[in-house]
C-alpha cells in the first residue's frame, strides 16, 4: 500500500514546490466578494501580522503558569484593547479563544455551571435562542449535555424578543442574541434580550463573533445601530472573533469576555486528582500558540482606532455599492439591510439558488442561505471598487439567462460548512 508518511525525511525545496502547487489552485480569496474568506484589509495589514507571528512563532501558553513573557505581554494587551472595544466595565475579564464556535461554547458552559448555582430549579437546562442563531450553541449544549431551544424569526429575521419572554420557563438558563446572525446579516435586539436576561435572572450572552470589531467602529462612524456591547443591561458575556473583522490571520482567535470577571470559575476547569498537580485553566484548549496572539496584538496595534473606522467606512461603501447595484437589476432584492458586514439578496421571479450557480460558473464563489433562498456575501473593506463592478456585471448577465432560459438550480441543498 502506497504511503503517506515518508520513510526518509523531505529536504524543504521539495516540500516547498508541493506547497506552492497546491497553493495557486486555490481560490483568489485577497480579491474579496466570497462568502467565507476574510481577505487582505489592506495596507501592511497583512504584511505586519505575519512579521509579529514569525517573531512569536515558538512562543507559547498553557495556563496561569506556563507560558513567554512576550506571549503573557501581547495576551494581556490583545485582552485589554478588546474589553475597551466591547465597553467591559472594570473587573470584566477576556478569554482568547481558537474561534467563534469556541467562545460561544465558553458562554454556555460559564452559563451551565453558573445556573447549577444560580438556578438551581433548573433540572433539565435549556439554552433559549432564535432560529437564526449559530449552529456552535447547539454544538456547545450537545457537549454539556443541555438543550436548546430555537424560538422563530420575526418578518425582519431578527429574534422575537417577545416570543422568547413568553418561552421562558424553569429550566431556562441563557438567552443569547446576535450581533448580527450570520445568516441574514441583522442585529437583534440586544436591549430586549438583555432585559429578559435581568427579568428572569437569566445569563444573557451575545454573539458578536461577526459584529463584535466592526459595529463598534460603524456606530463611532455615525451609522445608526443598536447597541450590543456591555453598556447594554443585562449582558453577561460577549463572543468576538479577532479572525473576521478584526482582520486578523492567521485564522483561529477569537475572545469571550464576562461582565463580571468573577464568573470565570464557571468557565474554567480545575483539576488536581493526577500525579502532576493542579490544572486549572479557563480556556478549553491546553497549551495554546502565542503567534496568532502575537499577530492579533500587531494587527489591533497596527490599525488603532483610525484603521478600523477607516475599514468599516469602506465595509458600509460596499454594502452601498452592492445594495444599489442588486437593485437596479430586475428581479433582484436585497433581502434585509445591510448592517454589519453581511450582504444578503434574493429574487422573487428567478431561481436564486440557479443564479448563485451561474456566478460560481463564472469564478465568483457563492453560497446561498436555504431559509429563503437567497446570497449571501461578507462584506470586505477593499477601496478598489473595479472586482464589486466586475461582480454585479457578472450577476447582471447571469440573473438575464437565469430569466430567459427559465432555468433552475441543478440541486437545492445548502451548506455552511
Ligand atoms: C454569528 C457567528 N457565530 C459563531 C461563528 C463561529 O465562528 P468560527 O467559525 O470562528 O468558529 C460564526 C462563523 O461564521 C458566526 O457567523
């Protein structure tokens, strides 16, 4: 049988050819408009983050204990600048994470462990979410051994606020909103959620992994959105990824901030019945990388405040650019506003999924939402508007043969991942 691992080690030309092969097959994601890469923010953005993780490269963290002087600085300062972003108030605490699916699976397990204390008449606990909310809730209440329970959308996709008053019952522990949903790009109603948190004694949880370092900077840039962050009542913990708009790579960091740092001992795990001795350590991996914390650092340090409000200017550009442009192509509509850094449409007289098919034919990489069926694009703050032209020519031309032909979608099944 032909092996995969050699029998004599590789010298790095050869592995480096190999590489490079692979690589140019791959899709020309700096370019922007897919629907899941998050490309080059410009500048030296790119350039920077990857000179600050060669010099972290080997740094390393693992606990309160182990870990590089250098990696605990930029830690502490990646963890700093974010509680300041989000609004923390003195005494909130911030995790780094791998990703937005690990930080949201920190906030139900904080939420669990908190509940057993805080709730104690909750026998069967049960996470209340909208049914826009993100699969990694159910993934996390899967591990915990908890149950979740999806309350429907309002006509404007954002959580029913009232509905999910009206679900709760003894065994509900959380309630979690998003800032915005990943599927159709709105902010939910953080103020509402948090009040029903503060009514029923509830831990209220808000996942901002896409909106977390981007709405931020677009509220300060005067667009008119909701809050979510900790100057919102009744929010005990936020998820943000540094790994979308934070315009960090490379990818796999993330943080989990609480309120109220003297909940993170239902976060964490403490051990010590083992020869080694005690293990307690509020993250969910071991020992973690300092070179994706040291790019993180670089990058937030790089951009300050200026840079970021300078790329969510340009996100809100693209979503201008985009959102007029479906519109003036017949049968196309945007199917909610654009508010932070998704951009979705649908059509009404073609097949949509049969037009996301044509665009793909054309090497424009697109997804589509099952529920409607509509397309779903991130947002990238690029300042070249030539490839979001060369974009909307291309949909233009595909939405006329779509109509023309009557064609429809060689098969319906969405994925996200
Ligand atoms: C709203 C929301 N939450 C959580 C996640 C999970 O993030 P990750 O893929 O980094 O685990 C995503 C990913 O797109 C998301 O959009």
């Amino acid at each position: 049988m032909a092996r995969t691992f050699p029998e004599h080690g590789e010298l790095w030309p050869v592995l480096e050819q190999r590489l490079l092969r692979e690589r140019i097959k791959d899709i020309d994601w700096l370019k922007g408009l897919s629907d899941s890469y998050w490309p080059d923010p410009g500048g030296n953005v790119r350039l920077v983050a990857k000179a600050a993780a060669d010099q972290m490269f080997d740094a390393f963290l693992l606990g309160a204990k182990y870990g590089e002087p250098s990696a605990r600085m930029v830690e502490d300062e990646v963890t700093a600048m974010t509680r300041e972003i989000l609004g923390a108030p003195p005494g909130a605490t911030t995790t780094l994470t791998g990703g937005g699916t690990e930080s949201n699976f920190h906030a139900v397990k904080t939420a669990r462990d908190w509940a057993r204390v805080h709730r104690p008449a909750a026998k069967d606990p049960e996470v209340l979410l909208c049914w826009t909310a993100h699969p990694s809730f159910d993934k996390a209440a899967h591990i915990c051994g908890i149950r979740t329970r999806r309350i429907p959308e309002r006509a404007d996709f954002r959580a029913d606020v009232a509905a999910m008053a009206k679900a709760v019952n003894r065994d509900t522990i959380m309630v979690v909103g998003s800032s915005p949903s990943f599927s159709h790009g709105v902010i939910d109603d953080i103020a509402g959620i948090g009040a029903i948190a503060e009514q029923h004694g509830l831990w209220g949880h808000v996942d901002a992994c896409v909106g977390g370092f981007l709405i931020p900077f677009l509220r300060k840039n005067g667009r008119r959105l909701p809050n979510f962050d900790f100057s919102t009542s009744g929010v005990a913990s936020i998820s943000a990824d540094l790994h979308k708009f934070g315009f960090v790579t490379p990818h796999g960091i993330s943080t989990f901030t609480l309120r109220d740092g003297a909940n993170v001992t239902y976060q964490g795990f403490d051990f010590d019945d083992w020869p080694y001795g005690r293990y307690a350590v509020k993250t969910f991996a071991g020992s973690r990388s300092g070179q994706v914390v040291g790019a993180a650092w670089a990058v937030l340090r790089h951009l300050g405040e200026d840079g970021y409000r300078k790329r969510a200017e340009l996100v809100t550009r693209m979503a201008d650019i985009l959102e007029n442009g479906v519109k003036a192509i017949p049968g196309l509509r945007p199917l909610a506003p654009s508010e932070a850094g998704i951009f979705v449409y649908t059509s009404d007289q073609v097949d949509i999924v049969a037009v996301a098919e044509g665009l793909n034919a054309r090497g424009f990489p697109s997804s589509w939402c099952k529920k409607p069926e509509a397309i779903h694009i991130l947002l990238y703050p690029i300042e070249e508007i030539a490839p979001v032209a060369d974009y909307l020519r291309a949909l233009s031309e595909v939405v006329a043969e779509v109509r023309a032909t009557g064609r429809k979608a060689t098969q319906r099944q969405a994925t996200y991942a």
